[in-house]
C-alpha cells in the first residue's frame, strides 16, 4: 500500500473515536477516504462498520467499513442532499479537473471538490425508469462501493460499472460522470427487467455476467462471483425494506397508542410502480465484466 501518512493516520484515529464519543448533529457529513461525503442525522458504530442514517426517522441508511472513513465534519447549511459525494480534484494541461468540469485555477492550486447529489441522481434515475431507488443503490453499492472513479480489472468503469461498449450503446459519453452513468445503469437495469418479465435474479445475473450467460445456461450461470454479486445485492436490498416496514409499524404502533390523527404516510410506505421486496434464494451473486 505504500508509505502511509502520519497525518492521515491522526485524522482517522480520531474520526473512529468520534464514533462512539461525539453526538451526530442533524447535517454532519463523514467525509470517507475515497473522497465521498455522506450527510446524515445520526450515526452508530456496528461491528466493523459504521451506520449513517441518512433520514430523520431512520429508515434510510448507509452501512459504511469504519476504516474508511477519513473525518467528519458539519455539512453546509445550504447543502439539502441526503447522499453526497466528493470528486477529488487533479491536475489537468494548465487547469484542475473535478468531476469532469476543468477549473480555471492554475494547475497546483487547492481547489474545493465539487459536490454531487448522489441521492437526487439516484432519485431521478430510478423515476425516470420506475425502478426503486433502494435497489438501484443496492446495486451501485455492490458495484463500485459508491466510488464513482471505480474501474474493474475488466474494464468497467463508474458507479454502475459500464463497460465501454455498453456505456456507448446507452449514449454515456463519460462514464465518470456520476450523473449520466447512473442514468445509463439504471436505463440498462430496467431494460434486462422487462426482457427477463420482471425476474430480479436474472437481470441482476444478466447485468453482472451478460444476458448471453444468463441465456446460455436458462438463468443464473454457474458462477460464484455472480451467485455472490446477486445475493449481495438482494440482501441489501431485503434489508432497507425490512427497516423500512419495522420503522412503519413503530409509527403505527406509536399513533394507536396515542390516539392521535395519522399523519401523511411516510416515503417508507410509498410504492414505485414496478418495484417489489425481493425475497433472498439461495446463494444469488456476481461474475466479471
């Protein structure tokens, strides 16, 4: 891994110390080693990872390893996002390059990442394509780790891991545009779900092994990188929709005892036409690009 910096090593020594320490205002961000901001109400050290709910009633969250977060810090007051992260900057001929946007700074110079609202994305992706945005983060988070200058040994690059030819067949010009390469995976997931008649499993398989797989061996191949990649994703997506139901019946369950008038249902409670809990089978995962 290399040298590894003193300073670094001090800043995350104490940011695992705020962990069970500090209290967690409602817009902290934890700023994460690969360069993400996540902002969040609250968070809980869990084992070897960390919790951030990213909601004020805790549906929503993001399991994050508690080694990769770097510090945090109070989030900005203009900044609403729920889900953010940071494009480290580089050097680019005689600018510096952040998300894709040269800077007209000269090279050298410290310039601030540029914040993308990785949760508005998502939001407008998994609407446009009428997908759940739960699963279309469960799928983000088994492919590239929320890392959006990810690249797989094969070749596939972003968010949603696109491969070159397939980025170009669904029009991302740059696959390290957060924007345009969730657009795209999303598009592409939606499309594998309507040629499979909605079957999770296969388009998840088809998606991380190629539809010629899937259709080669009549459904999931016989891989256990794509057995993995599939079950990771179901689960995690199991998941958010069990704390999504447990957090409803807590509401319920508080507003019969009270009597009081229910109030408008939750978002938790909202469904997203062609969407559905999908129940884990055995051993579902994931194969190279």
């Amino acid at each position: 891994m290399g040298h590894t910096n003193p300073q670094f090593v001090f800043l995350l020594i104490v940011a695992i110390a705020a962990l069970s320490t500090l209290p967690c205002g409602a817009s902290d961000l934890a700023v994460l080693r690969n360069g993400f901001s996540i902002r969040h109400e609250r968070r809980k050290a869990i084992g070897s990872v960390t919790r951030l709910y990213v909601s004020a009633d805790g549906s929503s969250y993001v399991d994050v390893p508690t080694l990769e977060i770097d510090h945090f810090e109070e989030a900005p007051k203009e900044q609403v996002s729920a889900v953010g992260l940071r494009a480290g900057a580089q050097a680019s001929g005689s600018g510096v390059r952040a998300s894709g946007k040269l800077n007209v700074r000269a090279a050298g110079t410290r310039v601030a990442p540029a914040l993308v609202d990785l949760n508005q994305v998502v939001s407008e992706a998994s609407g446009r394509y009428r997908l759940d945005p739960d699963l279309v983060n469960s799928v983000i988070k088994a492919e590239s780790g929320f890392n959006v200058r990810a690249v797989s040994r094969k070749g596939a690059q972003g968010l949603m891991q696109l491969m070159p030819n397939t980025a170009s067949k669904l029009g991302v010009p740059n696959a390290f545009d957060a924007q345009a390469n969730v657009d795209g995976g999303t598009r592409y997931l939606r499309e594998l779900l309507e040629r499979y008649n909605f079957d999770l499993i296969k388009a998840l398989a088809a998606y991380n092994a190629g539809p010629r797989r899937v259709e080669q061996y009549g459904g999931l191949p016989p891989y256990y990188e794509t057995h993995a990649y599939v079950a990771r994703i179901v689960r995690d997506f199991n998941k958010k929709k069990m704390a999504e139901k447990s957090q409803a019946a807590q509401a319920g369950s508080q507003k019969n005892s009270t009597r009081k008038t229910p109030s408008q249902g939750s978002a938790s409670t909202r469904k997203t036409p062609g969407t559905a809990t999908v129940q884990a089978r055995s051993a579902p995962g994931r194969a190279s690009q």
